[in-house]
C-alpha cells in the first residue's frame, strides 16, 4: 500500500520538526511545500505532502494513517 498525508501547520520550528519525524519514521517528501498567509491569526501556514510504501498492508479508510 502507499499512504498519503498532508502536514499543515504555522510556518515555525514546531511544523519543521513534525515534519522531521515523519521523515525517520520512513515518509518520504512528495511535491513541493506550500506556504500561504492566515490573516485572522497572522501568520503564514506551511504544507508539505509526504508519502510511503507500506508492504503487507491493504488500505482501509478508517486507519490511522499517521501511526504507519
């Protein structure tokens, strides 16, 4: 199976570091990051699409995709 994940989050340390971990875990970076700007809490907001390869396992919606 290949999963899917899109990580959103204020553009700071905190999403680099969740991103970071997703990497270890095996997720690999898919397209480009995008950066736009909340203006009602005023700051910008990162995404970054990650993606992996999970061997032996048959997608089902209800999974939690972020525990592979």
């Amino acid at each position: 199976m290949r999963a899917y994940r899109y990580l959103t989050g204020k553009d700071d340390s905190a999403f680099c570091h969740r991103v970071t971990a997703m990497l270890n875990k095996g997720w690999e970076l898919y397209g480009s990051p995008t950066l736009t700007f909340d203006p009602v809490k005023g700051h910008a907001v990162c995404g970054q699409a990650v993606v992996k390869e999970v061997p032996g396992v048959d997608y089902e919606p209800g999974m939690a995709l972020g525990e592979l």
